[in-house]
C-alpha cells in the first residue's frame, strides 16, 4: 500500500510560479514510475510528466521548458515547479505511484490539488 498527499496549489496570475509537492508513504520501496498528471473540467486526466526511479523524465508538449519533476527518495517527495504559469494550465493536479511487487501492481493516486491561473 502507498498513500500520497499532494500540497502546494493555489490561485497565481498568469506569468507566475508554483511549486507542487507529493509526500509519498507505505510501501516506497516498490514504488517505480512517479507522475503528476492533471484534469480541467470537462476534459479527461492528462499526463503532465513522470520520472522514473533512475532519474529519467517525460513531459506533455504543453509545458516542456515550463515545467521542472523532481523526486527525492530519500525525503518521499515528488515536487513539480511550475513557471510562466497560464491560464490553460487551470487544473486539478494529481501525483501518481506506479506500484509493482509481485504478484500485485498497481497505480496509486493522491487526493489532487487545485490550481488556478488567472489572465
């Protein structure tokens, strides 16, 4: 079992910066691939990035060069900095766990947290 706890959104302006934070728990250990992944409404649940335990790194086109993942395992962290910050990037955003210890496997998801950018 994994428990995940997103903190860190809020209301910015457009231009402007926020930094997410996932605190993970359980059984990190068996824990892999980790993600933040975002849902506006009306839209489905979109992959914003994802980094693997070795370091490696996907981004959505929507924010490359905008958005920076990053994990601390020894901390329990996931952190997503948000820069030039825009209104399309209103969303509930979500930290996932991919979660693998044979024979079970799984994904893990955390509450969500809202972000909301003005014009």
């Amino acid at each position: 079992q994994v428990q995940l706890v997103e903190s860190g959104g809020g209301l910015v302006q457009a231009g402007g910066s926020l930094r997410l934070s996932c605190l993970f728990a359980g059984d990190t250990v068996h824990i892999s691939t980790m993600g933040w992944y975002r849902q506006a409404p009306g839209k489905e649940r979109g992959l914003v990035a994802r980094i693997s335990n070795s370091g490696i790194t996907n981004y959505a086109d929507s924010i490359k060069g905008r958005f920076t993942i990053s994990r601390d395992n020894a901390k329990n962290t996931l952190d997503l900095q948000m820069n030039s910050l825009k209104p399309d990037d209103t969303a509930v955003y979500y930290c996932k766990a991919e979660y693998y210890r044979y024979p079970r496997q799984g994904d893990y998801w955390g509450q969500g947290t809202q972000v909301t950018v003005s014009a």
